[in-house]
C-alpha cells in the first residue's frame, strides 16, 4: 500500500511540475481575510521571485473566543496556471505571533477569573490555493493554509490549525 501511495504521489508532482504557469505580476498588496480559531484579517504582500515563485507576506490580527493574537507569516509558493485568468498555486513557510488570553473561571473557585500567561510563539504553515486574475489589476484568491505550532506558548506549541481565507490584492 506505500508503494502505491508513493507511486501516485511521484506522478502528481511529476505532473505538477510539467503544467505550465503564466506570468505573475512582480508585486501585490492587499487583505486576507480568514477564519480559523476566530476572524482575522491580515495585511498582505506579494513578491514575484523568477517567473513561477513568488514571495507572500501576511501580517495579521487573530479573534477568538479564547485568545488574540498578532502574527508574521512568510510563504514560498509557486504558482500554475489553470485556464485562462485563473491559477493554483502551492507553498510552505512559517512565522511567528504573540498571544494574549482571556481570563477563565479558576478550577478551585468558578467566581474568580484566572488569569493565562500570553507569549510568544512559532509555527511552521503550508499552503495551497487559487486565485482569479482579472485583466484589470486585481486578484482575488481562495486558499488553505494548515499550520503547527513548533515552539513557544504551551496553548500554541504542537497545535494543529486550519486557516481557510479570502484574499483581495491590488497588482502592481
């Protein structure tokens, strides 16, 4: 069963890699607006690095019920095109944030409020999506991006998280 795992996933990056791409524009600037742990909007750049690669940085704000948080994210991704005006495109990266959290009953007595230690932490993220590029100088994108926790706050080390968004970036 490995072997054949192996086997088809060797033939869909053999794929992936023969699909030709379109150009890219050299740089994009605009929101991505996503949920996961709660709403967050972030701040996003785009760089173009070669004719298929480019360059995402997010800086963002993050919204739950439990915690905020401030985060950096930077992303690798290369990028396909599909038909026409649209593209997929894949990556990795990783980044950093700092949490704050909202006090919780304490166990010992629910009348007073605990409070949880924020701090800093680390994480590693992946990504894959796509995107519509019109002929005017917009593109608007649909994109997963799952990450983990590596280091740092206990509530943010070794955690799973799953970062769906909408993205909206000007093309310069």
């Amino acid at each position: 069963m490995k072997t054949v795992k192996l086997i088809a996933f060797t033939m869909l990056m053999a794929l992936a890699t023969t699909v030709q791409g379109q150009e890219i524009s050299n740089h994009a600037l605009g929101l991505r607006l996503g949920d996961s742990d709660g709403f967050g909007a972030e701040i996003s750049y785009q760089k173009a690095i070669g004719r298929y690669g480019r360059i995402e940085l997010d800086l963002g704000y993050r919204d739950s019920r439990q915690f905020d948080a401030v985060k950096l994210t930077a992303l690798y991704q290369t990028v396909y095109s599909i038909d026409g005006i649209f593209n997929w495109y894949y990556g990795f990266g990783g980044g950093a944030g700092s949490a704050s959290f909202e006090p919780i009953p304490s166990p010992n007595n629910p009348n007073i409020a605990q409070e949880l230690d924020g701090g800093l932490f680390v994480f590693v993220a992946g990504d894959i999506g796509v995107e519509c590029n019109f002929d005017m100088p917009l593109v608007i994108s649909l994109d997963i991006r799952p990450e983990i926790g590596v280091l740092g706050y206990k509530n943010f080390d070794n955690k799973f998280d799953f970062d769906v968004a909408l993205g909206i970036r000007y093309q310069f």
